[in-house]
C-alpha cells in the first residue's frame, strides 16, 4: 500500500510502515487543494491537524483504506462520510493520556500555589509570601467530565494527594473504575470543588461550560481545561472568574488557537474577554501541548501503527 505523510511525526512510524511493506511518500507543504489532485493514488493516509478531511476530499480519496490520526479525537475528519466510503480510522488518544494526565495535574498544582504569579513577581524583585499563600488538593473533590482515556489518566494521578473523592461524569454509561465513581450531572456540580474537562469536540461538548452551567454548580471551583477550546464559552467563563464563581482557571486549550491567534497579537486586536484571561493573575495558559511531550510523540506514532497492523495483518 502507498501511505501518504503529510504531517510530520516520529520516524518510528514511517520505519514501522516499512517494515511492513508500504511505500512511504511525504508530503509536509503542499496545499489541501494540492494534496486533494494526487489522494486517489493512496491506500492510507497519515495527518495530525493541518487541514480538515471532508467529504469532497474523501470522495476523491477513492483508493484510500485507512487513515491515521497521531492525536487524541477525529474532530478534523468527516467520520461517518470515511466510515459508509470503508475507511477505516485510527486515532491515538492511548499515545498520550499519560502526558495530559501530568499536564492537568501540573496545571493544577500550579494555580493552587500561585506558581506562576509567584515566579514573576520573585524575577521583579517582590517577596510577598502571604500573596502568593496557596490551597491543598487534600480534601477537596475533583469532578472530571469525560472519563475516557484522558479523564482515566488524570484520575490515576490524583490518588496520592488524598483527595475527598474524585468523581465523573460521562454520556456512556459504565466507565467509572477505581480510581474514580460516576455520578449524574447533578451530583457532580454539587460536590465539584475542581472541575477538568476530558471531552472530545462534538455537537453535545462544544459550548457546554456556559453561564447556565457554570451558576448550577452549589460551590466556587477551580477549572481546568486540557480537552478542547469550544467547549467553553470565553465570555461566560471571565465572567464567572470576576464574580468568583470559578476561584481561577488552567486553559491548554481556547477557542483563540491556530493562525488566528498569533494573528491577534499581530493586529494588537485582542477580543475584551481574551485580555482579560491574559491579564488574570488566577489563570495559566498554554498552547495546547497538554499531550505535547518527547515520549508522547513516539507513542502516538507506535499507537497508530499498531492499530493499521491490527486491523491489516
């Protein structure tokens, strides 16, 4: 089979390919236009996130058996019109639930203790030890919605820190294990003191921390989100951390990413809520690198290609 490469990944993947007889072509700059003249001359395909595959593409791709996707969902991929055209898809989110786990966690322990704020201000040559006083995680409950591959990892990591109880929530019935009980919606925004988002990007998650949601918790509580940036409406959000409903925020993820992002720093054209975030001293940002790490890379590469080998062989 011929395999198309238009991201570029760990060597191990197209080494990995190789070995199993299959002529790797590369291609990292060409145009999705261009890209969409030669698919129909490939079985698979291999892509992170630089462009969408719709069904005009996958229409073209009339020889295509496979795709595979080195990240954790298939939000860029028009899966049912891939799945009724036979393809089959093979994401990766095994490749780096343990590197979000850790990101969260550290996310976490950062905004508890004012880490960030603290190191700027020591750099400026301020000592302000009772302003930069911090919390414990000990004691308090953990809410996590989604408890799939990344909420699993994230509960596992929590277990020495002597948490009250880490709970979740989930549209699939069944996943809670032991490291974390499932509950209703209800239970969850009752007992929250720190809420991660673990979700993929879909119809049901994206805007789903909203100003309604958010005011149905009993409790202030701390958000981190390490999932996907629509999910959470910006607004909503910045007003929540002014009244103090949300006591601060962990963001690896907005709904500001990509070339639109840089491109506001460019214009000097921030939208009034992202300034806000920016500015905020009980925020941390990050550029979506929650499952960005050195080893991460090489799991993701060997995850899809144990997936196509199963699936082929």
């Amino acid at each position: 089979m011929r395999v198309l490469h238009v991201d570029k990944n760990h060597p191990l993947l197209i080494e990995r390919f190789t070995e199993l007889g299959f002529r790797n072509d590369e291609d990292y700059t060409s145009s999705k236009q261009e890209i969409e003249e030669k698919i129909h001359e490939y079985e698979g395909l291999i892509i992170r996130s630089r462009f969408s595959i719709d069904s005009e593409f996958l229409d073209k791709a009339n020889k295509l058996k496979f795709i595979g996707r080195l990240g954790a969902g298939l939000e860029n991929i028009d899966v049912r019109h891939a799945e009724a055209n036979g393809i089959f898809l093979a994401a990766a989110p095994e490749g780096n639930r343990n590197a979000v786990g850790e990101h969260t966690l550290g996310m976490l322990l950062s905004l508890f203790n004012n880490l960030n704020k603290a190191d700027r201000e020591v750099r400026s040559g301020k000592w302000d030890r009772e302003g930069n006083r911090g919390v414990e995680l000990q004691g308090k409950t953990v809410g996590i919605i989604g408890y799939g591959n990344m909420g699993k990892a994230f509960a596992k990591k929590l277990k020495g820190f002597d948490v009250d109880e880490i709970i979740c929530y989930d549209i699939k019935g069944g996943v809670g294990d032991e490291n974390a009980r499932q509950v209703g919606i209800m239970e969850l925004q009752h007992r929250t003191d720190v809420l991660s988002l673990h979700v993929p990007q879909t119809e049901l998650t994206i805007g789903m921390i909203n100003a309604s949601f958010i005011e149905s918790f009993r409790k202030p509580f701390w958000l981190v989100n390490t999932a996907r940036g629509k999910c959470v409406i910006t607004e909503d959000l910045v007003s929540a951390l002014k009244s103090g409903k949300i006591l601060g925020a962990g963001l690896d993820v907005l709904e500001y990413e990509k070339s639109s992002f840089e491109n506001m720093f460019a214009d000097g054209k921030l939208p009034e809520a992202f300034q806000y975030l920016v500015e905020a001293e009980n925020v941390l940002l990050s550029p979506h690198i929650a499952g960005w790490t050195v080893e991460s890379l090489e799991k993701l590469a060997q995850t899809v290609v144990d997936k196509i080998k199963e699936e082929f062989y």
